[in-house]
C-alpha cells in the first residue's frame, strides 16, 4: 500500500453503507478520510468505528466543501495521491488499483460511468447535455462529466482547488483543469445505481451549466 495516498470519502446521512465502504477500501488505503457533511444520523459513529479518520461539518455545506475538508487535511498531512470515492456504495473500491495505474502519467484520472439502462432516465438526459456543454466550454474531452469517482495528485489538487460547495464541483475540477492544462486521462467504471437515486437534481444540472458559463466567462 502507498503510505501517501488518502481515499476521501464525502458523505451525508450514510450510516447503512459507510462501513461496507470502508472496509473495502482498507485493502487498498491505510489513509481513509471520511468527511461527515453535517449528516443527522450515525454516519459519524460508524465510521469512527471502523478506525478511520472522521472529520464534521456541524451543517450540511454541500459535496464541495466536503471535498475540500478532506483534501486540505490530507495535504497538510503528507498526501501525494488522492482519491475520492462516494459513501453510497455506488463507486467500488476494488478499482482503485486503476486509477493509480493511470495517475502514473496524469495529473488527475476521471472515472467514466456507462450510460446504461440501470442509470436513471434523467441522469442519463442530463449527464448528456452537461458533457456537451462541458466539451464546448472547457476543452476537455470526457464521456462522463460528472462522475464522482477521481483521482489526482496532491500537486493537481493545489493548482484547481475549487469554490463549489455543491455538486457542481465535478465541472469546477474540469474546468480548472482545462484552464491549468493538466494532463488528464478518463478511465471506464463499473457503478451501482440504487432505488433511491441521490445525485443530481434537474435544479443542480441547470445550476452546473449556468456555473460552466460563469467560469467560462471568467468571473470569479
């Protein structure tokens, strides 16, 4: 295992699959940092259980700030490699050897889902769309926009820190990584979609592409 990589794990009100996640990820990562978003349940107890470090937001601040929680601490911290990986089981950790694989010659790896029949109808509509947008604004060509399972080194993550709190922080990374020209690579990922889907909104699709053409425009 690679003493200076750190898995982050943002999560909101996972209790039921926290600890499944993390136990998965410990086959790959001594340093799992699970970032509590403010959840109103045991996600925070359970994952301390497992012997990870767990750090609070006392409110819910959104997926973006969580992220950044997570890899300011690890920074800080030692970290050269970075993971983020999602809390709902939908992401598996058993990948996380790819992503390594890849980083070896990028500066960040985007995990690229299938746009199956399993995903939801209006997750498949908008990722569509946001790509498209994406592709035209940002100059950076990737299947799957905004997929959350990413790696990065610790370098990367220093030259596009984000201001997003919410979920447009997947096309904020993006976009800042166009800006900063860093070499990036996309890999196929397999993904899980539960019953009870908690991603994107419509509301949150109209919020990323109208945040793509703020950046675009270069209004900070």
């Amino acid at each position: 295992m690679d003493n200076d990589l750190f898995v982050i794990i943002p999560a909101y009100n996972e209790q039921r699959h926290i600890s499944s996640v993390i136990q998965k990820v410990k086959k790959f990562s001594i340093n799992i940092i699970v970032v509590d978003d403010g959840s109103n349940d045991r996600t925070s107890e359970v994952a301390k259980k497992e012997g990870v470090i767990v750090l609070k937001h006392i409110v819910n601040l959104g997926k973006g700030a969580a992220l950044k929680t997570g890899c300011e601490y690890s920074v800080a911290n030692g970290a050269k490699k970075l993971i983020f990986i999602d809390a709902d089981g939908q992401h598996q950790p058993e990948e996380i050897p790819r992503f390594l694989q890849a980083l070896k010659d990028a500066d960040i790896v985007f995990g690229s889902r299938s746009l199956n029949k399993k995903m939801p109808l209006v997750l498949r509509f908008g990722n569509w769309f946001i790509n498209k947008v994406n592709d035209y604004l940002s100059g950076v060509k990737l299947r799957d926009t905004q997929s959350g399972y990413r790696a990065m080194t610790s370098d990367a993550y220093q030259k596009i820190r984000w201001k997003s709190t919410n979920y447009s922080v997947e096309s904020e990374m993006i976009a800042n990584t166009g800006r900063q020209r860093l070499k990036y690579k996309e890999i196929t990922i397999k993904t899980i979609y539960s019953d009870n889907y908690k991603g994107t909104t419509v509301i949150d699709g109209v919020k990323i592409v109208l945040n793509m053409l703020w950046w675009k425009l270069g209004r900070w």
